[in-house]
C-alpha cells in the first residue's frame, strides 16, 4: 500500500533571515540547497521552489508567501517544505491563514529541518506556538533595540551614524564615542563662523564647499546638498545638546567634545533669521521652475529687492538668474521680472502650448467674468472660446495674472525655456 507522505505534494519555501543583505541571500540558497537533500532522501515529491526576501514580520507584506497560499488553495500543492516555522510566519496574520487551510484540509503537512506538522490538534498546537515565539521575539527586539537606543542617548552617547565633521571611535573602551574628523570637523566650524562673522548666504556656502573645497561626507563621500547645509547649520550636536528622535521632544547631553561654541550657533541662527540664508519657503516665483540656464545647465532662482522711494513706500523688484550649482563662474547674468514678461511675450509664436489645457483655462475665466458681467450689468452677451485669440490671452495673463495664474498657465507650456546672457531662448 502507498505510503500517505508519497501522496503529498511540496512546495518549497526559502526565505531571508533577519541578517544582512549578503548573508540572506546566502541563507536562502543554503536553505534551498538543505532542503532538496531532505527531499531526495526521504523521497519527497517537490513540485515548485519558491524564494523570498520580504521580512515575515508584517503581515500581508509577502507577495511570494501570497501566491503559495493562493495556490494551495487552487491545490496545485497540498503541503510545504521550509527550513523552520519562522520562515512561514512571524505574524498572527499569516499564521491564521496557514492554520485556516489545514482545517479545510487543502493544507496537508508541514516540513522543516527538524520537525513535521500535520494537519492534527496537538501539531497545528505546537506551530502555533513556534510560530507566536517567532513573534515576540520579533516585538522583543524592537522593545529592546528602542531601549538600547535610549540608554546610549542617556550616556551622552549619538546612537547613530555622527553628523558630518564627527566619526565614531572603535577602540572598545570607547566604542560609540564621537570624536571630531580631524579632516572635516574644521571646515564645519568654519561654516559657522563665515555665516555668523562673514554673512555668507546659503549659496556662497555651497559654491565654497564643493568647488572650493570639494568637500564630501566621510559616509557615502558625496557632497552636501543646499538643503543638507541649511540642516547642518541647525543643528545643535555641533555645540553639544541633541534630540532622538527628531521632533520626539527628548534632549540630551552630549559627551561629545563639541565643534563650536553655542554663542557661535546663536549667532548663526539669528543670522539666518535675518538674512536670505533662512529658506523662505512661503514665497513663490512664478517663472523658477519653467527655465534652465542656457550656458550651464543650472536651475534658475529668483531674489527679491526692495528699493526704498522718496515718499517712504518700497518698490519691489524681482531678479531671475543662474543658481551656478553646476558652474559657480556662470556668467548668465540677471534680468528683471519685467523684462522677461517682455521677452516671454515677444516669444509667444514660438511658444508650444498645450491647447486643450489652454482652452480649458479660458473657459474657466470666461464663466467667471460672466458672472461678474450679469451681477455688475445686468447683461449677458455670449462669448465662445473660438472667438478668443489664445496667444493674446496668454499675452494677457503674464503681464496682468497674479502668481498663481501664471503658474497655472506655465503648465500648458510644453516646450523648454532657457535664460542665457540676459535673454529668453525657446
């Protein structure tokens, strides 16, 4: 008589340990490898291998483990070969669904390394068991992983990777310990010092750092980005204190010895309050993200300037130029915002703009003048978009729009723009 196991048929399921990403690849394939031996020695009929590399601790999170279940259910396979139960499962969610299709018997057995579970109270007991252990070890380590961060914090200690101008010390009576990069940690506190005593912009510190200097991070060896220096120069590591997390509300004394003094970080921060180092986020320019510098490639920005008249009152006035993040030495030049509505509006026969969109906007304005014109008149004179000339329109709009409406309309624009020597090229 046929033996029930011949009857069972496997699919193997090999999934990553929580080790590193080399390590895992390897467990996997050694899983493969040990369980083909189990398989050809106890004559097991495997029908299909399966890989995963997605963790086992959220459920739902599998979509290898998602298509094993489906299949079992379709009974392409009545049972599965793994290395151990944790490999199934370390969730309540996927342990349920395995248990489910043992009770509706399209699950038949369960084979690991050491152990078999069959489709039995006691067996289905003890999986669950393997596998609920899976999971508080899972909600341990993030308990005592927390934990242990905290108590680093507590000792003065920087629980993670050092901010840029700080290397950790390996030596094993001081592990963990911040020490200064003798390389970077002085350019750090020259940055300070330019910004508090000098005034140097956001930009000027970026242009310094990375043609300059050609100062890159000890980890990964890039160079600071803008945002990374404005993040940098808040941060209060540099002089002593820290938050972990960020924005958690918990401070800590640092056993670090600290770069600058924390009057050299106040004076920073009160500089960049007053001055166009701080981001001003809050401010948009309508034509910054539409054009490129025609010499170097760069992105545009925009600057304000106030020009104070005779009767007290300030004219405003808006400048677009080369950031230089590609070449400091760009010589593209200025142009008011003025002069380049001119210059745009001159173009406006070359421009390529999306019609659909464009008429979709003239629609919208022409509904709502309408209005305006039945409440202030009383009249209610049709106008058709065809009657409209849509260059003019678009005329219009940049030289009378308000911010908004002219990015709105720039988003019909679909051609590229470049700004070279003062001037608009299309």
């Amino acid at each position: 008589m046929e033996s029930i196991e011949t009857k069972l048929k496997y699919c193997l399921y090999a999934r990553k340990s929580t080790e590193s990403d080399e390590r895992q690849a390897l467990s996997i394939e050694s899983q493969v490898k040990e369980m083909l031996q189990i398989a050809e020695r106890e004559n097991l009929e495997i029908v299909d291998i399966r890989r995963e590399s997605k963790s086992a601790k959220d459920s739902g999170n599998r979509p290898v483990f998602k298509e094993l279940i489906h299949d079992i259910t379709e009974g392409r396979f009545n049972s599965i070969l793994t290395w151990a139960p944790d490999r199934l499962s370390r969730n309540a969610g996927d342990l349920g669904s395995l248990v489910d299709l043992m009770d509706e018997k399209k699950l038949l057995a369960i084979r690991t390394f050491g152990q078999a579970f069959s489709n039995s109270p006691n067996e289905k007991f003890l999986l669950m068991i393997l596998c609920s252990q899976a999971k508080l070890e899972n909600d341990n380590r993030g308990i005592n992983v927390k934990r242990g961060l905290r108590t680093r914090c507590e000792m003065g200690l920087w629980p993670t990777c050092p901010p840029t101008g700080y290397l950790k010390e390996k030596l094993i009576n001081h592990k963990g310990e911040c020490l200064i990069d003798p390389e970077r940690g002085p350019v750090i506190k020259q940055m300070f010092e330019k910004v508090a005593y000098e005034k140097w912009s956001g930009r000027k510190l970026y242009n310094w750092l990375r043609f300059d200097l050609n100062f890159r991070t000890a980890l990964g060896k890039k160079h600071l980005s803008l945002g990374n220096i404005y993040r940098l120069l808040e941060n209060t590591f540099y002089y002593g204190p820290f938050e972990y997390p960020k924005g958690g509300g918990n401070w800590y004394q640092g056993k670090h010895e600290p770069i600058i003094t924390k009057e050299l970080f106040d004076a920073v921060q009160q500089q960049m309050k007053n001055s166009q180092l701080a981001r001003r986020e809050n401010i948009e320019f309508a034509f910054t993200k539409i054009m490129k510098c025609g010499l170097c490639g760069s992105g545009i920005s925009a600057a304000e300037k106030f020009k104070k008249l005779k009767d007290g009152n300030y004219n405003r006035h808006v400048y677009y130029g080369c950031t230089k993040a590609r070449d400091k030495n760009c010589k593209s030049g200025y142009v008011s915002e003025e002069d380049l509505i001119k210059q745009l509006q001159k173009q406006i026969d070359k421009l390529d703009f999306k019609k659909i969109l464009i008429q979709d906007k003239i629609r919208s304005e022409i509904k709502r003048f309408k209005k305006f014109q039945v409440l202030a008149t009383g009249k209610n004179d049709n106008i058709d978009v065809s009657d409209v000339d849509i260059r003019n329109y678009i005329k219009f709009l940049l030289q009378e729009g308000d911010i908004q409406e002219k990015r709105d309309l720039l988003t019909c624009l679909d051609c590229k723009i470049r700004l070279k020597n003062k001037g608009v090229e299309i």
